[in-house]
C-alpha cells in the first residue's frame, strides 16, 4: 500500500501556501488512512544506522545478560522486557518479540515515581547515548507534526506543546527472533492500535508491517528510502473524538523460507504528560459525531492499557 507521503521540509521551510497544503494533506491521511510518511524530518541517518546496530548487538547478549536489565516493578517502562511478555490488547496470545525501552531522561524537575530513570546497559559503550540522541530527535520531528495538526484541528500551533514537554514518550527497540518452529496461533506482532498521541517509525529492518483498511482488508505498509511512518494513536483519537484514526495495525510472520531471520523495528511512541486531559475537543463534537468517550487523562488511559496488554498489574 502507497501512504501518503509528506515532505516535513515543506512545513519547516515553506511558504504560507506551502506549509498549508502540508498541514491540509497531513489532517486528510490521518483523518482518512491513519498513517503518513514523512521525509526530510531531520534525524540523522547516521544516527539511525548507528542505534539499529547497537540495539542488534544487544538482542545477541546471552539472556542472562539481557534479564540483568529487566526490572521487575518498571512495568516494562524501563529497560529490557523478555519474549512473549506482551500481548495486544484483548489478544491472550503473547507477541513474538523482545524489546527495550528508553524513556524520558531523569531531570530535577520530573516526578521520580513517574518517570524512572532509563535502564544503563554496560555492555555496550555507546548504547544510551545513542539512544538518548535518537529521543531527542525523535521528540522533535514529532512535536513539528503536532504542531500541524493543531492548526488543522483550529487549535492554537502550540495546543500540544505545554502537554508534550517532558512528556512520558517512549523509544522502543523491538526484536523479532527467527522462527524456529511451527507457530500456534501467534504472529510477531498482533493486531493493535497504539496507545498514545503519534508514533513515529523508522529503517524496520525487514517487511511485515500491515495495516487494517476501510474495506476489512489487511494491506502491507512501506516508507520509501530515508522516510519514517507516522500514525495516529488512541489518545489522538480520544482527544478528536474519532475524527482522526487510529488504525489497527499488525507484524506478520516473514515467509517460510525467512523464518531464520530476525526482524528489528525502533518505534518512537510520543506520549503527553499524564496530566493532560484526553476529554473529546468541542470542536470535534457535533450533532453527527456525538461524544463516545468518557473523560479521562493521559495518565489514566496508559495505565488501563498496560494493564490490558500485560505489563502492568
């Protein structure tokens, strides 16, 4: 399936014309697919190589070494969370898939009990920095798409920026081991939407992403060179009252003849403070599109979906 494609530079660099057209085209994909691409968003495809071929090395790490960095009471916030601990929500079969999690750095100013500091691994020297540079990348290209949205939502530009502040994101580096025998009923990833405001995904190492399409059919999903996929998640949807979309999305199993493969992916799941309120916009409540969310914050809302996908209790 051909995404959108959108040019960031456009909003960046362009004109009012131009930066119109981009903030129109991006509200009609997410009002109507759910999911962009984006290129020119300004990370570093230095920085990107370099972060997948660390986050390779870790999965290589003996499981000793890769449960010494998974901290039980984190909720798998933090750190390393092992296979098949996840599943998606309403899905009791686990994911095939392990991953770390690198979360907003510590400062004076964050709530400790909120915000843990990030797991440090050892074994590789430039492991957090990396990822600490690919955070701050990430957190920026991101809060330059909301800033879009805002202004196609007829909020102010800066609606999302006092929430996003220090705001409890994530980056997630996934693996997907090979597939050493016949699967039971599971697939790498299974059908979800994610649960925050945007999530921003890029260089997965092989195919497999799918999307759920109007019309009930499962649809691959490729960015072209350099571009990253974006997608709206559920408390985008919440906050818009369904008027932007959060699609179900998917990772199949490679064919039979990769299943000796892995599969990397490093998704950048941007998420609010928890005190932001997830209340339905007025403007997106009218006498066609009533209200069908109760009001809840962000805090409320991740804490309910941990729960539902297995990782908090």
């Amino acid at each position: 399936m051909n995404i959108p494609q959108l040019d960031l530079s456009n909003y960046l660099l362009g004109d009012d014309t131009i930066r119109e057209q981009f903030i129109q085209d991006l509200g009609s994909a997410f009002e109507n697919v759910g999911f962009v691409s984006v290129i020119n968003h300004g990370i570093s495809q230095t920085l990107i190589d370099n972060v997948y071929k660390d986050v390779e090395v870790f999965f290589s790490l003996s499981d000793s070494s890769k449960k010494s960095y998974e901290i039980a009471n984190l909720a798998g916030q933090r750190g390393y969370t092992s296979f098949g601990r996840e599943h998606a929500k309403g899905s009791v079969t686990p994911d095939l898939k392990e991953f770390f999690q690198y979360g907003q750095p510590s400062s004076s100013s964050l709530d400790k009990s909120e915000y843990p500091d990030n797991v440090f691994v050892h074994d590789i020297d430039t492991f957090n920095s990396n990822l600490d540079a690919a955070f701050r990348s990430f957190e920026i290209a991101g809060s330059h798409l909301l800033e879009a949205i805002a202004t196609y939502l007829l909020l102010d530009q800066s609606f999302f920026s006092v929430h996003i502040h220090e705001g409890n994101s994530i980056l997630r580096a996934i693996h997907y081991p090979p597939i050493l025998q016949e699967p039971s009923s599971s697939i790498r990833a299974e059908q979800h939407e994610d649960i925050n405001l945007i999530t921003l995904l890029v260089g997965a190492s092989a195919d497999g992403l799918e999307i759920l399409s109007k019309d009930n059919e499962w649809l691959p999903v490729k960015a072209g060179p350099g571009a990253i996929v974006v997608n709206v998640g559920d408390m985008l949807q919440r906050l818009t009252n369904n008027k932007l979309k959060s699609t179900t999305h998917r990772v199949v199993n490679p064919p039979r003849e990769l299943w000796s493969t892995s599969r990397y992916s490093i998704p950048f799941f941007l998420h609010p403070k928890s005190s932001m309120s997830l209340a339905c916009l007025p403007s997106c409540i009218t006498e066609d599109s009533p209200k069908v969310y109760d009001d809840y914050t962000a805090g409320q809302y991740l804490d309910e979906r941990l729960i539902e996908i297995g990782l908090k209790k």
